[in-house]
C-alpha cells in the first residue's frame, strides 16, 4: 500500500490516513502540518468556521474555526450538527442491486421451512435467579453428550422479575424469539417459579416442537433433572441432518463494534457487498443500532419500499432521538473514546459508514425491538448501539449469521455465529483469535476480491466451520432494560 491519503468523495474536502503520518508528510497536494494518526482526517482544501464538512460526499458536522490545507480534522476543529428531531419527505430513489450470486450453504431446514447455521441445545432462564442454574446444566450437558449436536449453550440474563409493562414484555419478546430459533434445534427453558416472567407466559409465544421446561423451586434436583431433559432433546435434534440450501435461505445481522476511520471505507461497505448479495438471492439483512443511523437516516429512507415503510423508518428515528431527550441526554453522544480514538469526530460520520452495512437493498421492513423477521430483504430492526443489547436483538429477530465489523477488536461472541471483520490488517494480524476475515485488504486488493473472499467465508462458516468466537467460547445475550425496576 503506498497511498498515505484516501479521499472518499472527490467532493470531500477531508481525507483519510491510511498509516500514521509525520508532520511535513506531502500527500493529495497537502502538506501535513502535524503528526496524524492511521484512520484520522486531513484538510484538503481551506474550511472555513461554520462550514460543512463532508465525508463519503455528506456533512458530517461543522467546522467550529478555520482550517487550513494539511491540518488535523477532528474533534479540536469539528462538532456535530445533528438535531434533536426530524422532518422528513419521501423521496424514493433505486439504486442498481448486483446479481444474485449462485453459491448455496449447508443448513439445517426447520419444519416451518426456516434454515438454521447451528444445530444446538439452547437453554434458557426466565429469570435471572437461574441463570447460574442454567450454566451448570449446560456445562455438564454439554461434556456428557459431546460431538451429538452442534453444541450445548446457556443463555444467562439478570433480568426476568422486578420489571413492569413495556420492559417485561421486552425481555419476554427476547427470549420467546430466542427459543422459536432456527438454529436451536432444541431448547429447555428453566423458571425459578416465582417470577414475574412466568412461564405459562413465554410457552403461549413458542413453536419450538423439541421443547422441554424445568421449575427449579418445584424440582428435587433441579441440575440432574435438567440434564436428563437436556438428552431427551438432543436425542430428537440428533436427527437432523445438514441439506444443500440457496442463499436465498440465510438470515443475515449485521453489525459494527469499536469502529475506526477504517470502518466506512472498507470493513463496512465489504458488509454492503454481503447484504446485497443476500437480498438479491431473495434472502434477508437486518440492520439495527438504530442510534447509529442517525444523519444518515435520509439513505434508508430513500430506499423505503413504499411510503408506509418510509414513515415506519421515521417514526422509529424520531422515536429514539426522543428517548434521548426524555432522560436529558444528547443525541449526537454516541461515539465511544475508542471511536475518537480511531479517527471518528462526529456521530454523523459514524452512521455515515456504518449503513453501508445495508449495501443498496431496498428497506422492505420495520421491526420494533423483540420482533421477528417477516419479510424478504432488508429490515431496520429497533435497538441501540450497545454491541451485546443490539447484537442479542438481531439473533432474536432471526439473523442465523452476524457480521461484526470493528476496527478496535471485541472477543464477544452471540448466540449464532459471530464473524469478525477487521476493518484494518493492523487488527487482523494483531488479534488473531478473534479476528475471522481481514476487511484492510480492500486496500491493498480491490472490493471484488475481498468481496468474494468473504462470501466463501460465510459460506463455510453457515456450513458449520466454527467462528473464532465459538472456538473461544464466547456466547452471551445482553436485554435492553428500558423500565423501572421494583
């Protein structure tokens, strides 16, 4: 690689370092006046105070005094201009989908004609006084009836009682979704016995046939009589087998975690690329964070399927912002000191790459948090930004597979498989064990390249080649506490 500055848009009058420079470095006709960090921004041209500052050919806040060719453009220099609402029209506009690809997985069809990546024992606790209780019927499962599934997992939580209203119901929605899921091919619930979350409750929301519960107050030995519930299950879900199956037939969550200046330029758009190639094969994408569209709201938008989406994507933007202002909180503080770190000054500039994660798919769906996915190609789904809260929220919604894009590394993992893309080969190479695909080589290769590179990943990966957070263990769910707690 022997750039040092990428410009995104010939418009932009930014660009990015693609590797640390030294003051006096000469590049896109600038000369750089101070040292800059890889990911970070250059003025290309004079910026006057009070100008827009563009990025990816959109404003990504305003300058808060004059710039000069060469210098730093970051948070000293740059403030967002977000609003704490909206007002929006509908003007739709098509963009070009690529073609289908012609690759198939292999998966596990469900009898409600769903195609599950896993086929695992899930396990989960109404409430989170039996949480523990639910690791330890796992772990022992697990080591009991080793290599007969995919795996044995616990899906810990502290919530479940104490809640009231709309949170209950929250943590209800998760985890009834979470049992009706294609890739467990078995689930066993397990109550306490006097919680708020009664079970009777969650069991009127379920189809899961290979289904078993266990009340540990009513129980003698509530871990031994788990696990024997646990081998009736896996008896039955041993039974399935893997079938050759269409893309057409994948679930796929995307997602961004400790994003970088990196992010929007390679890991994310490469995403895009996924997100297409699915959506075209008439499968599905699901992007949420809703938080992390905010200004650049107006693309999705643009892409509503028909008006009553379009004012369905507003009502949620909107809605969210006004959570925000209700609590006394600003909308635009959602970069984290790792995404200043890596170069991103304003949310603007956030959410500018990180919807590039939905490619060019038309938004055909709106789902509100705890909804399943119900329709063909690309579903906005509500959550927020939180890596775990928003990544258990794409599982829940049906995603079979999530692409994790991060430019400063996580070790988390979910309850589907969890692909990590770097944005960066610095990550890559540094982090290994829990990087699965190196997003930086869009750099030194080409976008189609990388393109076909990790569409073989995913493939193999739905095909049951394990993530490297599934080697390492890594499976958690995180519900968004919304409510009071009693």
């Amino acid at each position: 690689m022997t750039a040092a500055l990428f410009q995104i848009d010939p418009r932009d009058p930014v660009a990015t370092a693609l590797r640390p420079l030294n003051a006096g470095a000469h590049a896109l006709g600038v000369t750089v006046t101070a040292d800059i960090a890889q990911g970070h921004k250059v003025a290309l041209r004079p910026i006057a105070a009070g100008e827009a500052v563009h990025k990816f050919g959109f404003p990504i806040g305003r300058a808060t005094r004059a710039i000069a060719p060469g210098e730093h453009v970051h948070t000293h220099n740059v403030e967002t201009a977000l609003e704490t609402s909206g007002s929006y029209a509908y003007r739709p506009t098509a963009e070009a989908a690529e073609p289908a690809p012609q690759v198939a997985f292999l998966g596990y069809r469900r009898a409600d004609g769903r195609v599950g990546t896993r086929n695992e024992i899930w396990i989960l606790p109404t409430v989170g006084c039996v949480g523990r209780t639910a690791e330890k019927i796992a772990a022992r499962a697990a080591q009991r009836f080793a290599g007969r599934v995919d795996g044995i997992h616990a899906f810990a939580h502290p919530f479940g009682c104490s809640q009231l209203g709309d949170d209950l119901a929250g943590t209800r929605a998760i985890l009834t979704a979470l049992a009706n899921h294609p890739n467990a091919g078995g689930v066993l619930l397990v109550g306490l016995g006097c919680e708020s979350n009664q079970m009777r409750d969650m069991l009127a929301g379920i189809s899961q046939p290979n289904l078993r519960t266990i009340g540990a107050q009513s129980a003698g030995d509530e871990i031994e009589e788990g696990i024997a519930l646990v081998e009736e299950l896996v008896v039955q879900a041993e039974q399935s087998v893997r079938t050759r199956e269409p893309l057409a037939e994948l679930v796929l969550g995307v997602k961004c975690g400790g994003s970088d200046g990196f992010s929007g330029l390679t890991a994310n758009p490469l995403v895009g690329r996924m997100s297409d190639a699915v959506t075209a094969s008439g499968g599905t994408a699901i992007l949420t964070e809703i938080p992390e569209i905010f200004g650049a709201e107006q693309l999705l938008m643009a892409r509503a399927e028909n008006e009553a989406v379009f004012e369905r994507i507003v009502g949620m933007v909107n809605g969210f912002k006004a959570y925000f202002t209700r609590h006394g909180e600003p909308v635009s503080e959602n970069p984290s000191p790792g995404n200043l770190a890596g170069g991103i000054t304003t949310l603007e500039e956030k959410s500018l790459g990180a919807v590039q994660k939905a490619g060019h798919a038309t938004v055909t769906d709106v789902l509100d948090y705890g909804d399943r996915v119900r329709y063909r190609g690309l579903a906005l789904l509500e959550a927020p930004g939180n890596d775990a809260v928003s990544s258990t929220a794409l599982a829940a919604a049906g995603a079979t597979i999530i692409l994790f894009t991060t430019g400063r590394g996580t070790p988390l993992g979910f309850p589907v498989p969890t692909v990590k893309i770097a944005s960066n080969s610095d990550l890559a190479a540094r982090k290994p064990g829990w990087i699965d695909f190196d997003a930086g080589q869009v750099l030194a290769e080409s976008m189609n390249e990388a393109r076909d590179a990790l569409l073989d990943r995913i493939v193999a990966i739905a095909s049951g080649e394990p993530t490297a957070a599934e080697r390492n263990g890594e499976r958690e769910i995180a519900i968004w506490k919304r409510g009071v707690t009693l």
